[in-house]
C-alpha cells in the first residue's frame, strides 16, 4: 500500500463527514396513516411494524399516528393513504403514497422515491424499508464508482451523463474517490441498520474498506495492463462496480444477522456483480461511442472473472468479510 496513495485517500475522507448521515439515523420519521376502518388502520399498522421486537415494535408505533391527528400532534413527514379512499384500481394524485396491500412491494419502491431524503430514517425504523433503502444505496454506489472509472479513463467520451456525488477534477486518484464513496456508504447502510455511524464508531468497517481499497484497484490496474486494444477499461469499471457492490452485500449482512459470508459466497456474488458491472459499462459506451464499445467488448469478453481480493488484503482485513 502505497504512502502517495494513502495520502490521496486520508485527503478525500477528510471531506466527508458523518454527521450528516447520522443526523438522517436519528431523525424520528412522523408518518400520519388515513383509512375509512378500524381494520385497514390495522393493517397498515401491522405493515409498517412487521417483524420488529415487542421493544422496538413500541418505539416505531409511536411514530405511526391515525387521521385525524390529535390535538398537539406532530407535523407528519409521510402520509399513507388506504387504497380504500381511492379505490383499488384508481391513480392516487402524484407523490400520494397508497397502501395496497397486495402490492406492498411497489409501495416501499415509491415510499423510498417519493421521500429519499428519509430513506434512512425509514429504514431504521420500519424493517419493510430496510432491505430496499440498502440494495437501491448499494446499486447507487456501485454505479456511481463504475462510471468514475469509466469517465477517468475516457474523459472525452463520457462528459457529465451522470451527477457523480463529488466533480471528478478534485481527486488525486481513483482509489480515493472509489474508496471515500464505498466509506460513504458504509454510514448510509450503518445508520438504516440501527447501528452507530461514525468513524469510531465503525472503525473496524472502515479500516477493513479501505486495506482493501488497493487490493481491488491492483486487480483493476492489472486488467488494463494486460488486456489489448482498451478491453481492460471495461473490466476495469467491474472491478469496480463488483468490489462496491460485494461490499455493500456485506455490511448488510453482517449487520442484518451477526455473521459474514463466506469465501465461497463472497467469490459467488463477486462473480455475477462483475458480469453485471461489464454489462453495465458497455452499455453506456454503447450509448456514447458504439464504435469504441464494440471493440472493447470483444475485448472485454474474453476476460475470465479475476479473483475477488489478492490473499494479502483479505489477511489484513479486521472483519472477515
């Protein structure tokens, strides 16, 4: 691990802070429930608290209030409507989120849409959230981090056709935006958790994040190096897309249930993320320059899945992910 390189890295982290997503964590989600009965009350009610604890199904009921509110309530944040008041079938005005609850799938997907500034606090406190809050963050990222790649390496073909979370001329290196994204989104995943956000308070996730931060960009340097005619860009971009997202699968897991995969199910999900990341990348290429990713992709076709991380970095690794 390089000194030069832990420096850029120790700079871009500096810029990012915790607090504001650990302000997001704490942030007590209001949420004012309109039904015509007593029974579609209870339903959304039951939705809403699905599989939490009888302690923590107390705390989150006291954050889910009944139409008309009692006097002295608290401004709501989210307002969920029965399907009954608009009928089964009927569109609800835009940004009304309506309870069916044949269809509660949909209804996370538009909750987490509609209110993405609460994503985090609907997510720690209501477990329907959680999972979709953290694999849509997880995609983002893991998005985010492959067009990075892409748009270092082709700086003229791939202008400005994504809002990437920091401009690109203020990093020294991949390594540092990659990595100081993947710590960012260590804290969103931290904090839907119910777990502590912060850099002491996660300090084991976040060495583990960045040790492995230079195993996954040597693989990447080594592709470009070793594949002709550009090919290598694109397995670089999976690399890329595939480290984020294994690492976000991770987290989840670890926080969700205690424990982490293994190596077998680490290399399993490594393997389809970066076949999803080259698909990914030649896709955009195809949309700006057809003829550059026609040519990368018989590059790109041939490359075997690389191993997911070099031994050492897995041996330096604090949590065995």
């Amino acid at each position: 691990m390089g000194l030069e390189g832990l420096m850029h890295v120790k700079k871009a982290l500096s810029s990012l802070n915790s607090k504001s997503v650990r302000e997001m964590s704490e942030r007590r989600v209001r949420v004012a429930l309109h039904a015509r009965s007593q029974e579609s009350f209870q339903q959304i009610e039951n939705f809403f608290l699905r599989d939490l604890s009888p302690a923590r199904r107390r705390q989150s009921a006291v954050l889910l209030t009944r139409v008309p509110l009692s006097p002295g309530s608290q401004p709501a944040d989210v307002q969920v409507f029965d399907e009954q008041i608009f009928g089964e079938d009927a569109l609800a005005p835009q940004g009304v989120l309506v309870f069916r609850p044949h269809h509660t799938q949909h209804f996370v997907s538009q909750a987490l849409k509609t209110h993405s500034d609460l994503g985090v606090s609907l997510a720690k406190s209501f477990l329907p959230f959680r999972r979709p809050f953290i694999e849509k963050t997880v995609a983002k990222v893991a998005r985010e981090n492959m067009i990075f790649s892409l748009t270092t390496a082709l700086p003229d073909v791939i202008p400005n056709i994504v809002e990437l979370p920091w401009a690109v001329a203020e990093f020294a290196s991949d390594t540092a935006f990659l990595t100081m994204n993947q710590v960012r989104m260590a804290f969103l995943i931290a904090g839907a958790s119910d777990r502590e956000v912060g850099y002491l308070e996660q300090k084991s996730e976040i060495a583990m994040v960045i040790g492995s931060a230079f195993g996954w960009r040597a693989i990447a340097r080594q592709l470009v190096g070793k594949i002709p005619f550009g090919g290598g860009l694109i397995a670089k971009a999976a690399v890329a897309y595939a480290g984020t997202k294994v690492l976000g699968l991770s987290l989840d897991h670890y926080y969700s249930v205690g424990f982490t995969y293994t190596r077998e199910e680490r290399d399993r999900l490594y393997g389809e993320a970066f076949r999803q990341g080259k698909q990914a990348a030649l896709k955009i290429l195809r949309f700006m320059r057809p003829d550059l990713a026609a040519k990368f992709a018989a590059e790109a076709a041939r490359q075997p899945i690389p191993p997911a991380l070099p031994p050492a970095a897995l041996e330096k690794r604090p949590i065995n992910f």
